[in-house]
C-alpha cells in the first residue's frame, strides 16, 4: 500500500509537486510514482537513513540559546526533493544575473559619484541613514566593477504562482554548503530517481566559486593563494567555511594567521615562512575585519587589510561596503535601480512593499499592522520581524511605536501565501511551506547556481523557514520539462 496521496491537501497555496487533489504536476510524475509505491514504513526509513548520514557525514549548524550557549546541531533535512522545470529555471536565471549586475552599477556608483541621487531616482536620506554604507570604500574601484561577489536572493512562489524576490543578501550569504551536501544526501537516499531524472548538477559551484576569486587577483598568477577567512568555530556557519574551503583547496584562516607587511600585502604565516595571499573569501562582517578602521577592539580580522585592499594588493570577496545594498528599504528601490542603470524591467518582481519613511505609505502600514508582514532594516535571518497575522496586539502596539519612531528603519509588505512542497510528517507527506535561496557569483563572469538552497518550515503552518528557528531544506532539482 503507497503512500495514500488523497490526504495530501495544500489547501489554497501553490504546491510545487501536485496541481490538484492526487494528481502530479507533469514534471513530478515519475517523483509521485515512487510515493505511491511507497508504504509508511519504507518512507520513514529512507528519512532515517538520511539523518544518519548527515550525522555521519557531520554535516551541523550552530544556534545560540540563552539558557545553553552555543549548540551544534545536526542538519535538519527533508528527504523528499524540490523540482523545478527548467524553462522556469532560465527565466529565473536572467532575473538573477540582471538583479545582480543593477545592484553591483548601484554599490559602486555611491562610492563614487552617487549620480543615482542627484538624479532623484534614490533618495539621499536613505543612504545617510544606512549602517551598512562604509565611507571608507568611497573612491575604491573593485575588480571588474563587482562588489557583491555571491549574493543569495531569496525567492518565494505566491498563491498565484507568480515567483517573486523577497530579499537580497549581499554581506556574507550563506548556506551553499548544505545545497551540495543536501545533494549527496538524496543521491544516497533515492538513488533510483536519479534513473528517471537527470537534475541539473551543482557539484561545480566550489570549482566555479574558486575561478570567481581568483579572477579578482590583483597579481596575475597562474594560481593565485586564495584563503577562506572565518570567526572561528564558534560561528554558526564555520561547517561551511571548513566545507568551502576543503572543496576549493584553499587554506582556512583566522585573522591571526594573517598580518600585512610594510609592502602592504597581505601574507599568512605556515611553517616554511609567510606566504603572500592574492584573494580572501571573507566570512566576517565588515565591522570586524580590519580593528584599524572599523571596530578598535576586535580580535577577528586583520590590521591593515583595508590598506592592503585600497592599494590593490589583495582582493576581497564580498567587498567591504557591499552591505549598503543589503538593506530592507534599499531592497524597496531595486525595480527603480534597475530601470535606471540597465533601461530594463525586472524580470523577476519584488514583492509589493510600504516604505515606512514616506508619509503616505507609513499611514497605512500603522492601519493594517494585522494583516502586514513588518521588517527592520537591517536584521536577518527572522528576526526582529513582525508576522502581523500571527502577531498579538500587545506585539502590534509595540511595533507601531517602533514605526513611529524611527519610519525609515521599517518597510511592510502583503503576507504572501508561500508555496508548499510535500514533506515527511512521521509515516506520511503533508505540504510545508518553502522558499529558494539561488546562490549568485559575480567576477570576470557570472553564473547562478543550478537551483540552490530550498529552505523549508518543517512546523506545520509555519512560514519561517530559517534553520535557526526550526525550519530545514530540501535537495532542489532543475530539470527538464
């Protein structure tokens, strides 16, 4: 007896494997055909056996608690995969990459003559209110013009199945780690699906991740030194710091294993002597990279490395400055920023978003506060955000002071219902809502991962797909139609 897919029912969302009551969507035909030869307990076995192998594997994410410390936990994964056809895909693809190349014209135009204000397409304020802008970067001219060398947007399907972007991440993205891994896992657990399916591969992101960095080499070698640098073990994406590094070849450093000579470059101590670095891939916040310029008392980055960088004797990788871009309000005016620098529409939406700093918008946000989902700037992965469906009146009072208080820190937008993808729930698959983290590399070239990192709430309901707050992934395959 398979898997009884009558119960499966996503209700009013878009689900991304049935169009309708027990029926497959022409590209998850052969997916669904394996559930209904499946019966409960084999299904809960193959789920077994991928949590074994990710502990095996080692595959762990770090969370904060309060009452705990620092934990490390084992990967949350759902074994059943995301499909995507492909000539959706190629449309998704062009979106990304001409998102991309407009944000990288707007990073590098307000570090030089910011001609996008005087033009009146962005406002001044904004950018004079923004804690990500660096007016240490003004006047420095990255390789081939890139800032946000990976960038991780977020996309979500609506209920209409209108595929939308949700936000940019442009400082230090993460999560590519689990996007491969989560395909090794899938390999072990359905290898018969791959006889049905050719998925697109995403095996060549650190080979393609390596050529990005060592294309913004200031010095013309052969194989340029290229070094991962990580807070350290205690950061909660130090699996993927060590993960990159192990798959590019590159060494994985800490700041003290790094210092810049009076030439101004940059070199890393091993036992036969220093060894000069051409690029680093820096997983540290800019606040924390260089104590010379940034913050005096950290102990994580390198002194003088935004000498070393303005002197073009180093590259870096996303650049110091990228985060400017990475913004809430600043997410806002990215249709008007690619109009302007390209002359194109977007390709891929944003979502309908209130811009809290313009008076108009501002009143309406506060008259709907419990129908709008309500973010801050400047926070990540979930938090400090207020889902206002969900949300009591003592949590909307709050927020509409907040609002008040400061309009520009906050935008609002409609609470989308996300698509759904069908997911293990002990012995059966009930629909679990879901969104996409494509991962963006930008150098001489760019390319967009095949797919990326589908982020799934694993709690009935939920809209909250972050790891940090129980939500998981999923393996996402492109594939033909």
């Amino acid at each position: 007896m398979g898997i009884d897919l009558n119960q499966y029912d996503p209700g009013k969302f878009y689900d991304e494997t049935m169009s309708g009551k027990n029926r497959a969507r022409g590209y998850s035909k052969e997916l669904v055909k394996l559930f209904r030869k499946m019966d409960e307990d084999e299904l809960t076995a193959r789920q077994s056996a991928a949590d074994l192998a990710i502990k095996e594997m080692g595959i762990t994410f770090t969370v904060y608690s309060e009452s705990e410390g620092t934990i490390d936990r084992n990967w949350p994964f759902d074994i059943i995969p995301r499909i995507i056809p492909k000539s959706e895909w190629d449309n998704i693809e062009a979106g990304l990459i001409q998102r991309v190349k407009a944000l990288n014209l707007f990073i590098n135009d307000l570090y030089s003559e910011q001609k996008i204000i005087a033009d009146g397409v962005f406002p001044a304020e904004v950018l004079a209110d923004s804690k990500n802008f660096r007016p240490q970067c003004v006047g420095i001219s990255p390789a081939h013009g890139v800032w946000a060398h990976v960038c991780g947007s977020d996309l979500v399907r609506d209920i209409d199945g209108t595929v939308y972007v949700l936000e940019d991440n442009l400082r230090v993205p993460s999560g590519v780690s689990y996007m491969l891994e989560n395909r090794e896992v899938t390999k072990r657990v359905f290898p018969e699906l791959f006889k049905s399916y050719a998925p697109m591969p995403v095996d060549d992101y650190p080979v393609q991740l390596h050529d990005m960095l060592a294309s913004i080499s200031p010095r013309k070698v052969k194989r340029p030194e290229v070094v991962v640098l990580t807070p350290g073990i205690y950061n909660s994406a130090y699996f993927e710091h060590a993960y990159l590094a192990h798959q590019m070849g590159a060494e994985l450093v800490e700041g003290r294993d790094l210092f810049v000579d009076k030439d101004e470059c940059v070199y890393m101590r091993t036992v036969a002597g220093p060894q000069r670095v051409d690029v680093i891939y820096r997983r540290i916040d800019d606040d924390f990279i260089d104590p010379e310029v940034f913050r005096k008392d950290s102990a994580l980055g390198v002194p003088g490395l935004m000498r070393a960088w303005k002197a073009n004797k180093v590259g870096l990788a996303n650049a110091p400055g990228a985060g400017v871009a990475d913004d809430k309000v600043v997410y806002a005016f990215v249709p008007d920023i690619i109009r302007y620098y390209l002359d194109e529409e977007p390709i891929i939406p944003n979502v309908p978003t209130y811009r809290c700093m313009y008076k108009d918008e501002c009143e309406y946000v506060l008259a709907n506060l419990d129908k709008l989902v309500v973010k801050p700037a400047n926070e990540s992965g979930g938090y400090g955000m207020m889902i206002g469906p969900n949300a009591s009146k003592d949590e909307q009072n709050t927020f509409e002071a907040l609002i008040k208080k400061h309009p520009r820190n906050y935008i609002a937008q409609p609470t989308l219902g996300i698509s759904t993808v069908p997911t293990v729930s002990g012995k059966t698959l009930e629909p679990r809502h879901v969104d996409l983290r494509p991962f963006v590399l930008s150098g001489k070239v760019t390319t967009v991962t095949t797919g990326g990192l589908t982020r799934v709430a694993m709690r009935k309901g939920s809209l909250v797909v972050n790891s940090s707050q129980g939500g998981g992934s999923k393996d996402t395959w492109i594939v033909a139609d």
